[in-house]
C-alpha cells in the first residue's frame, strides 16, 4: 500500500526540506529533482536535500542557543513590544525561521539580524495582527533594501548604520500597537464517543480535502481516555509527548507536539485525559 500524500504532508513535510536547499544557497538542487528524467539522480538529488535540511535544523539551533539570552533581555529595550537580535554568526539562511521561534516563544514581533559582507542583513516576523511592512516603512530611508508582506519581511543596511537603525527602533517600538494575545479558543467540528474512535475517521476526514489556510482540518473532541503509555520523542530543536490512549476497541497513538516537558509534570501513565484531536494516517516501511 503505498502512502497517500496530503495537503498537510505537502505543506509540512516536502516543502520546508525543498526550502531548506534555498536557504543554504542550493535552491537549484531542488529545481534540479523536479526537471530531471534521471530516476537515479533524482533519488541521489532527494537526499541530498534531506541531508540540507538535517543542516538547517542544526544551524538554527546553533542560532538560538547562541542567540536566546540577547534575545530575552532585548525585549526591555525595545518598550516590551518587540525583540531584537543581531549576531555575526548567524547563518544568513535561518534568521528568518529564528525569528519565527522567537515570535512564538515571547509572543511579539522580532528581528534577527547578522552581517553579509559590507552589509547587514535582517529577517523580520510578526504576530498578533501587527503590519511588519508598515513598519519598516517608517524607517525606508535607511534601507538599502527591504520588502515582504504583513507577517514576514527582509531588509539590507549598510554595517555603519547599525546603531543608527537601533535607536530607530527604539525610538518606534513604542508605537507598536498589538492586538491581545491570540484567541486560544478552538471551533470543535464534532465530539466523538471512544466507542466510536476507529479508523474510519480518517474517510471522514479525506472528504474534506485539501486542508490548508481557509480550510482548517477537522478538529474532533473526545473525553476520558485512559493513558496506557506516555513517552517523549524528538532529538532536535524541542522534544514532543507521545500518548497511547485506550479507547475500548481501539487503541490510539497521539502525538503533542512540542509538549515534552509535560510528561511527569501534568501527564503521567494511567491518568485520563479529555483531547482535542485531528487524525492523520502514519505510513512507516510501506504499512
């Protein structure tokens, strides 16, 4: 049986490895695996791409640990409204994912920034419905470059500009308006009995396809389920919460992503949960 590729397996799984080669300046690598009528290079071609994103992965957790206090105590200067990073041994290709990790983690815009030769070079990301680009607009005229769109946004300065640029944004921060913290609240579609957690979800499911930015994937709702196991998975930037839950007939592995440091602190084996849940197919070895 082979493995039936989704919206989701797109958007998550082969894009950001396709990406990975662009931001290490080999984007025509992954040109070259859709253009190429050569099965065996292509298959070389593949892995390669995979071994870049294996290297971005590491270089953007090289970033953050490298990064992460400068990060945490900048917010302070810049009115509790936006944090600011630049480094020199940043790895141009990442500074827009680190800001991103940024973003999420102090929940305001931030910027990373590191040097290109004569020049600097920044990545900036947003959240809670703050314009970057009218932002920086502000600033064009110290811009040897910039552009992007609402949420994500790139800029060029000239290296003696730096502190110039720096007392700009302090100087504009304070007029950074954000909207309150983001809505955690969720639209569940259907609440389902663990009598009826089976595998046929999943054809409910694949009717609504595809999934994305308008069309949110179905979120299901179950309540009282039994852990059986809890473990952690994942050995690179952040660790996730394995769960194999009891659902009478079936028996359901759940992954929580991201939440690895709950394990023994709110999840324990034999405690029961109630879970907000989309299903998804997991294909390993052909099965």
């Amino acid at each position: 049986l082979c493995k039936i590729i989704t919206s989701k397996d797109i958007g998550w799984s082969i894009d950001p490895k396709l990406n990975a080669a662009g931001r290490l300046g080999q984007a025509s690598i992954a040109v070259d695996l859709f253009t190429s009528d050569d099965p065996t290079y292509r298959e070389q071609t593949a892995k390669q791409i995979l071994e870049l994103n294996t290297k971005r992965q590491d270089l953007t957790l090289e970033a953050k640990n490298l990064t992460h206090q400068q990060a945490h105590d900048s917010i302070s200067e810049y009115s509790n409204k936006l944090c600011v990073v630049y480094n020199e041994n940043i790895f141009k290709g990442v500074s827009g994912i680190l800001a991103g990790k940024y973003v999420e983690e102090f929940g305001i815009p931030s910027i990373i920034m590191t040097s290109v030769g004569e020049y600097i070079v920044g990545s900036m990301r947003s959240c809670r419905n703050f314009d970057v680009t009218v932002f920086l607009e502000k600033m064009k005229d110290i811009f040897v470059s910039h552009g992007g769109h609402y949420f994500a946004a790139g800029f060029t300065i000239e290296k003696n500009d730096l502190e110039k640029f720096l007392s700009l944004l302090k100087a504009n921060s304070s007029s950074i308006e954000l909207s309150r913290e983001e809505d955690s609240s969720q639209n569940i579609d259907a609440e389902v009995p663990p009598q009826f957690m089976t595998p046929d979800l999943i054809k409910i499911v694949d009717q609504f396809e595809p999934y994305g930015n308008e069309n949110d994937g179905i979120l299901f709702m179950s309540r009282n389920l039994p852990v059986i196991q809890a473990t952690t998975v994942g050995k690179t930037e952040r660790t996730h919460l394995k769960l194999n839950l009891d659902c009478g007939k079936s028996k359901w592995p759940a992954l929580f992503w991201g939440a690895g440091d709950m394990l023994h602190r709110e999840i324990e084996n034999g405690d029961k949960v109630d879970i907000l849940y989309s299903v998804e197919r997991n294909t390993f070895n052909g099965i």
